[in-house]
C-alpha cells in the first residue's frame, strides 16, 4: 500500500448533494495522482513505459495539468491563454517533454498545482453547476466538465498504477 488507512488523504465518499459529490470524486482523483508519483525522483518519474509509447508519470502530471487548463481556463473561464505542453511542432509535449530533471518535474508539479488550485476556485466561485462554457463554440456546462475530469483522471489513474508497478512493483490504491 502507498499509505495506511489512517494517512490516506482521499475520502471514502459519502458526500451529500451533486456539487459535494462531483468536487469530492474529483479531489480523489487528483489525490490519486499524486498518491501514484509520490516518493519517485525525476528518473523514475520520466521512466516510459514500454516501446513505442512515450507514457510516463512525469508526462501525466503535464498532461492532467494540460487538460486542467484546458477546461477550466479556457472552456469555463474563457481566458485567452496559449496552450501547455503543446506546440504546433510538438502537439505532444507533455509527454514527449518529460525528461528525467530535476526542474522539469519542480516545473510540472507548479504548473498542475497552480491548475488545480484555479479549477478549485472557479468551481467554489460559481454558483451554479449548470453555469457554461464554451467547448469548440459549443456549450458546456459546468457539471459536465468536472464529471468529464473525474473520467479523465480515472482512466490515467489506471495508467499510473501500470507505470508505478513497473518502476517499483508497488501496486494498489
């Protein structure tokens, strides 16, 4: 286990209400994130995983901080602001980026808490889940955004627990 019971800092759910519920599950899921990474130095973080895929838990980190800004900043908030871990040139660097530094992992972590820190903001800030947003010039509401980010972090949790037991066998949670 990555942790006892006692220090897990996930929830076991019971959450009452739509907003407590989704803001929980996707809390738990970020929580997982970094659950997954924690201990790790900047070599075991970029390690890929098999050939030819360039996944690794360092580029997850840049991805989820990728999507995060994506659909808070950009589709909720409407902000103009250039795109994360993606160039014209490179559409993946979030994973094609993440080498084995020391301030590139320092940078990504920044970078994912800083997302986190301005979805949890906005989300505590609006009132309504139905509030929407703009996703390529189409609607979209508030409460499907964050369900959609419980699903995205769900499904590369489950690429973390992959890539955490080939760096170090542990496994679970």
């Amino acid at each position: 286990m990555f942790v006892g019971p006692a220090e897990d800092p996930r929830s076991d759910g019971g959450f009452e209400g739509e907003r407590a519920t989704l803001v929980g599950y996707l809390r738990d899921q970020r929580l997982t994130l970094e659950l997954k990474c924690a201990g790790l130095d900047a070599e075991d973080l970029a390690r890929r995983s098999v050939p030819p895929s360039t996944m690794s838990l360092l580029g997850l980190v840049r991805h989820m901080a990728r999507v995060e800004h994506y659909w808070f900043r950009k589709a909720m908030a409407g902000e103009e602001v250039p795109k994360l871990y993606c160039t014209e040139d490179d559409p993946d660097l979030d994973f094609n980026g993440a080498v084995p530094d020391p301030e590139v992992v320092a940078a990504a972590w920044e970078t994912w808490r800083a997302q986190v820190a301005f979805a949890e903001k906005l989300v505590a800030g609006t009132p309504d889940l139905a509030t929407t947003g703009s996703h390529h010039h189409e609607p979209i509401a508030l409460r499907e955004v964050v369900l959609h980010m419980i699903e995205e972090y769900a499904r590369h949790n489950g690429h973390a627990d992959l890539l955490r037991e080939r760096i170090d066998g542990r496994t679970g949670q």
